[in-house]
C-alpha cells in the first residue's frame, strides 16, 4: 500500500487497546488483605484500576501502572463488606 504523500505535518501512527478483553477475577481473600487477579493484560500499556460501592462513581485506586507480563494481583486492604472493580486502558 502507499505511504501517502503531501503532508502538511509529522504523521502519526495510533495504535489502539487491544481486542483480548481483560479480565478480572473475583477477589481472593486473604485476610485482612484481597487479592485481585487481572488476566489478558498487554505489556507496556497503562492501566488503572479503579473502586466504586454503587457501580456509579468510580474512584481511582493507587497510581496507574504498566504490567511487566499479561497476568497481575493487585493486593488491597479489605476495608469494606462490599465493592465494585474495573480496570481502565489509559491511552
């Protein structure tokens, strides 16, 4: 296929997130910590994994981080009887 030609500027490439869907299994419960299990991440993207009690304000938890392999646990304090994961692609 061509190139192109004719740009007025520095073109970029815009990779997007990948297909595989993540997944994040149900917590495993180590008491007084919990143990989240996140399978089909892609290394070298930027992920955030955030916590909501009613599935509707979302709230950052930790900082944003990038996987060295396509499996983690993130380990966190089970402070609450009840809560909501997901895990955000940052672009």
């Amino acid at each position: 296929t061509s190139p192109g030609s004719g740009y007025t500027s520095v073109p970029s490439v815009v990779i997007s997130a990948p297909d595989a869907p993540l997944q994040l299994t149900a917590p495993t419960s180590i008491s007084p910590m919990v143990a989240l299990n996140i399978d089909n991440l892609v290394t070298n993207l930027t992920y955030q994994l955030q916590s909501s009690s009613d599935l509707s304000v979302w709230t950052n938890v930790g900082t944003p981080f990038v996987p060295g392999a396509t499996t983690d646990s993130i380990y966190l304090a089970a402070t609450n009887a009840q809560g909501f994961f997901q895990l955000q692609y940052l672009p």
